[in-house]
C-alpha cells in the first residue's frame, strides 16, 4: 500500500495563489503527498514558473488581481501548443459564477 508521501511521487505541481497563506497550505500538503512544488504568487509570475519548471499539473486560484488564473491557462495552453502533451489543471475560487466557470473552460484570455 502507497503511503500518502508517496501518492504524487515524481509529480511536478505548480501552485499560483495570491494569499500567502493558502498558497503555503497548497504547497506543504501536496509536498506531504510527495510531490515537487513550485509556488507563484500571481498570474504574470507563474507564466515565468512554467516555462523554467515545466510542470505536469497546475493548481491555479481564479480569483487573482491584474491576470486571473483564466487568463493564465489560456497563456499555458497557447505555449504548450497543438499537438504536444496536455497539462491537467485544477482551478480554486473562493466565488462561483457560470459565466466565470464557462469562461475558464475556454481559456479565452479574450474575454
């Protein structure tokens, strides 16, 4: 049986979170569970945390100041472009709007 410390082994994870502390939080229990973490604080900061640590998952707050976590995913998916490995995401909000949901499915940093 897998301890916790070992569930995420060898899994690069990318935390963007603008609290300090919940971006903390993120990081001691995914690093608890075994993985390699990588935190930014803001959008603009994480673009910068792709490209050097090329993570295999994202873990993106939504709700961020300037350039929400939608916009960061449709700047990673752009970079990461057609044709090549996806990179899973997971989104946190502290709200909830349909509209606000439909649009981070879409990554449309347009919108």
């Amino acid at each position: 049986m897998q301890s916790a410390a070992d569930t995420l082994a060898r899994v690069r994870v990318l935390v963007v979170e603008d609290n300090d502390d919940a971006r903390e939080l993120f990081r001691l229990v995914l690093e608890l569970c075994g993985a390699s973490v990588v935190t930014a604080g803001g959008a603009r900061a994480a673009l910068d945390e792709f490209h050097r640590a090329r993570p295999d998952v994202l873990v993106s707050d939504l709700s961020m100041p300037d350039e929400d976590g939608c916009w960061l995913a449709g700047r990673i998916r752009a970079a990461v472009g057609v044709g090549q490995r996806r990179l899973p995401a997971v989104a946190v909000t502290a709200h909830h709007d349909e509209r606000e949901h439909r649009r981070c499915l879409r990554s449309d940093s347009t919108s």
